[in-house]
C-alpha cells in the first residue's frame, strides 16, 4: 500500500457520513421547499395571506416567522397543504 502524500493526509482523518444525512439532507429539502413557497406567495401577492381562510396573517406572526402559512385561528399546516394556494379569500366570508 501507497504510503499517504501529505498534502492528502487529510484524508485519513474525514468523519463518515453520519446516519442522520438523509434526515439531515430531507430537512433542508423541505426548508427549500418552503422558502420556495413563500417567494412565489411574494411574486403573486399572497404572502401574508393565510391558506385555511384567506385572511391576513397578523404582522407579529410573519415577523416571528416569515414562512408560516396561516393566521392564528387556524394550526400550522402540512407542507403539501402549504404548498397549495389558499382556499377562500377574506372578502369572499
């Protein structure tokens, strides 16, 4: 066996991939996914807007986190449900 060249012997001491990249790597997917969401929602002129009713989401609650889907009337959605448009509008109740 080749004995290791020092400028690669670094090599030698890399950490495995750990068992929680795929959890790791799904996560970040989703986050993406989620920013994704919400940069449409700001092209479109949704953002704000909450996806069970239709009415604004309180300023507060956007400021605590930007990426949330509904006003506090309503639980935090599922991601699928998220990334659907919202279901009615506040003039339309």
């Amino acid at each position: 066996m080749w004995p290791l060249a020092p400028e690669v012997s670094w090599l030698a001491t890399v950490t495995p991939v750990s068992d929680d990249f795929d959890d790791d790597l799904q996560q970040s997917e989703q986050l993406l996914n989620e920013v994704d969401r919400v940069l449409r929602s700001l092209d479109d002129g949704t953002f704000g807007t909450c996806h069970s009713c239709g009415a604004a989401i309180e300023p507060s609650r956007l400021l605590a986190d930007p990426l949330i889907a509904t006003c506090e009337a309503h639980p935090q959605l599922s991601e699928q449900d998220q990334s659907s448009e919202p279901t009615a509008t506040a003039e339309q109740e």
